[in-house]
C-alpha cells in the first residue's frame, strides 16, 4: 500500500471534496480542479490501491468524477486523526 506522505492525503482530500476526475484506462489520470495532477505516479499507486476509484462508468480515456473507496476514506480519517 502506497504510503500516507502530505502530497497522497493532500489528492486524497481532493477527491474527498469532490474536485477530482479520473481517466477511464488501466493507468488512470488525476486531475483536481480540471488541472493534471503533477505526480501521476501517485495518482496511479492511490488508484491500483484501492483508495480512489471511478465514481461511475466511461469510455476509454474519458474523465469520470473521483471518488474515495472506504479504504480511501479509512486512511483519510486515520491521518487526519493523527494530526
């Protein structure tokens, strides 16, 4: 599981806030505020780890609303705890 570092919560309470979409693909894209993330990397590890997922279905490279899996939202709620 990726690792609960400032900028993965930080992508985590975008997509909390409902201000993040996804590419439909097998290596999904992040956009928050309709901008690239800057670190797909993450993005992609956040999503092949079950924290985020697409909030509906789309066609192939389409961006579909983000949202957080319980797992996502597990994590968030730990580390905000924490803090």
């Amino acid at each position: 599981m990726i690792s609960a570092n400032r900028r993965s919560l930080a992508m985590l309470r975008a997509v909390a806030s409902g201000r993040a979409q996804l590419t439909c693909s097998s290596e999904p894209d992040l956009f928050i505020d309709g901008v690239p993330c800057c670190d797909q990397f993450t993005a992609h590890a956040l999503s092949h780890d079950g924290l985020i997922r697409p909030a509906g279905p789309g066609g192939t490279g389409q961006r579909v609303p983000a949202e957080l899996t319980e797992t996502g939202r597990e994590l968030l709620t730990t580390q905000l705890a924490v803090a």
